[in-house]
C-alpha cells in the first residue's frame, strides 16, 4: 500500500515538470522566439529537456523498482548476507553505450544547430543593418548608421538582417533579449557581434544585462522595439534631424538612462549622492569632466562611473541644457 502511494506521488511529480516547465512567462520555457536564432535556441532547449526527462523516468522507474523488489522482509534475519555478484559483461556494456548515444546525439543535435543559434545564416549577403550598442555602468547606448543615438530603447525594422557591435566602456555587461536570441557579452577593448533577422513586429520588454556588472545591475535593462521598415526609416530620419538640430529630447533620455538610476528620478539622491541643486550640474567643465572620468578617489565617498564616455558632442550639450532647464535639478526652485 505504502509503495502504491510513493509511485502515484512520483508520477505527479514528473507530470508537473512538463506543466510548470512550458508555464510560460516565468516558467522555465524560453518565450515565443521572434527571430529564427531563438527559434534554433528553442528548439535545442526542448530536446535536452526531452532527452534529460526519459533518462530521468528510466533511472528513477529503475530505482523504485530495485528499492521495492529488494526491500528487507521480517521474515529474513537481518544478518542473512546476499548472493554476491561479480561482473555482468552485457550489462556493463548496456549501460556505458547507451548514455554514450544519448549524449553523442545531444552533441551533433547542438552542434547542428550552432550556425542557426549565431545567425551565421542571417549575416551571409543582403544588406545588414549594423548598430553599435554600447555598454556603460549601467545603461544601453544604442548608435543607428548615421549617428543618431537612443537609451535603453532599440527601435528595428522588420524582416531587416541586424548585427549588433557590442562594445563596453567600463566592465563587461551582456546584452540578452530572450525573443531575439541568445545573450552576447560586451566587454572592454572588444568588440562582439549578434546577428539575427526579426521576424514578428512587437515590442520584447524583458531585455537584460545578464552579466553582474555593479550595484545597479538589476536596472540594467533594455527594450527593443521591431516595427514596420517604413515607420522605422521615419522614426530614424526623425531623430537623425532632431537630434542634430538639438530639438530632440536627447537630454530627458540621457538624464533617464544614465543618472537617474543611481541618483534618482528627480536628482533626489538613492545609491548615488542627491545632485538636485548641486553646483556641479550646471557647470559645464565639471560636468564634462565628471562625465568622462567618473569618480574613484580614496578621498570621495561614493564611487561614479564614467557614464558619458563615447558620448558625441551633441549628447553632454543635451543633458547640460536638460538639467539647467529642469528647476528640480539645477535647484532654481529651491533658491526661489
Ligand atoms: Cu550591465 Cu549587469
């Protein structure tokens, strides 16, 4: 009776990882691939998954079986010793082949889909759109052909091939959107490339930096937006104009990206000092500098990164003139 209740237990408990496994956001299944490469990533997760759930019903159906067929009975003296068994040649060989199958398949199935996963198909011929994305502690710069730049928020065409030149300009970071492909590293004095071809319109919010890079690691994230070719062309000749005639709102962006998550949202101060008020915000030489070489002396407190590095001219211009126009920040309000 007792055996009866440990299998039907087991069996709900192996018909439940399937269950939880393909719950979907916040399960453990990769979300609804909008590129071929995450389709490849997909595909390659479910067969280990598959293969790594029948070895598991095999060695656990095996177990369950040896603990009940060989469990101790009262009727048999508990020093009585058992037959003892010495090699069983067909056996050994069983049991050394068939793992060897199982993970070889696994291997030529993985390999199989290598050049799928890196897109190695999507960057052979036809025009490839490429867009720098620039690492930085702890934001996503993204430069479009032409120079115009946007935060934390990549703007794609659809159906265009994409390879993103990932660089970094402090510690290594990695870029990952689940429905695109795989994640790729930014790291310092190198440059990484991610190829792929967006397939479905829509916009993918779960973008992260899957590598620990600091203390603000956890808002590292990104959105990236697929929509239709013409929308994106005009979207991206909009703000090569805007952005070159300062008219954008490159500044707000700016602030948003790369100051707010550390000091807050209204320069109030959260793991970073407050800089609402503070003198250095509108003084543009200290600015630059702070910018440029961060903060990371003995004798300050708090540790900057030097978030404005690879910035183009027009970008500090953007965000001096931000902060002098929000009263907030630059502290008009609280002199009155
Ligand atoms: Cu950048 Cu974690």
């Amino acid at each position: 009776m007792r055996t009866g209740w440990l299998i039907l237990s087991l069996c709900s408990v192996l018909l439940f990882l399937p269950e939880t496994a393909s719950a979907g956001p916040g399960g453990t299944a990769p979300p609804d691939p909008a590129t071929e490469e995450a389709g490849a990533i997909r595909d390659v997760y479910w067969v280990a998954l598959a293969t790594s759930l029948v070895v598991l019903v095999l060695v656990e159906a095996a177990l369950l079986l040896f603990v009940v067929r060989f469990r101790s009975r009262p009727e048999t003296s508990p020093d009585v010793e058992g037959p003892q068994i010495h090699g069983n040649t067909r056996l050994e060989v069983v049991w050394t082949i068939a793992p060897a199958v199982a993970l070889l398949g696994l291997a030529v199935f993985t390999l199989a889909k290598t050049p799928a996963v890196q897109g190695k198909r999507a960057s052979a011929g036809g025009e490839v759109l490429r867009i720098r994305v620039e690492a930085h502690q702890f934001y996503w710069q993204y430069v479009y052909p032409g120079g115009a730049v946007s935060l934390d928020l990549l703007r794609l065409p659809l159906g265009r091939r994409v390879t993103l030149e990932l660089v970094s300009f402090d510690v290594a970071h990695s870029w990952w959107v689940p429905e695109l492909g795989g994640k790729l590293d930014a790291i310092p004095g190198k440059v990484n490339r991610l190829h792929f071809r967006p397939a479905r319109a829509g916009v993918f919010r779960d973008g992260k930096c899957a590598e620990f890079c600091g203390i603000q690691h956890a808002v590292m994230a990104t959105t990236v937006e697929v929509v239709e070719p013409r929308k994106f062309n005009a979207w991206i000749s909009r703000l090569r104009q805007t952005q070159g005639s300062g008219t954008s709102n490159l500044g707000r962006q700016t602030y948003e990206a790369a100051c707010a998550k550390c000091h807050g949202p209204e320069g109030e101060g959260d793991i970073g000092p407050q800089i609402a008020g503070s003198g250095t915000i509108t003084n543009r030489t200290a600015m630059r500098r702070l910018l440029l070489e961060g903060q990371d002396t003995d004798a300050a407190e708090s540790y900057m990164p030097p978030v404005g590095r690879g910035w183009p001219e027009r970008q500090f211009e953007a965000l001096l003139q931000y902060l002098r126009a929000s009263t907030t920040l630059s502290g008009e309000k609280s002199r009155g």
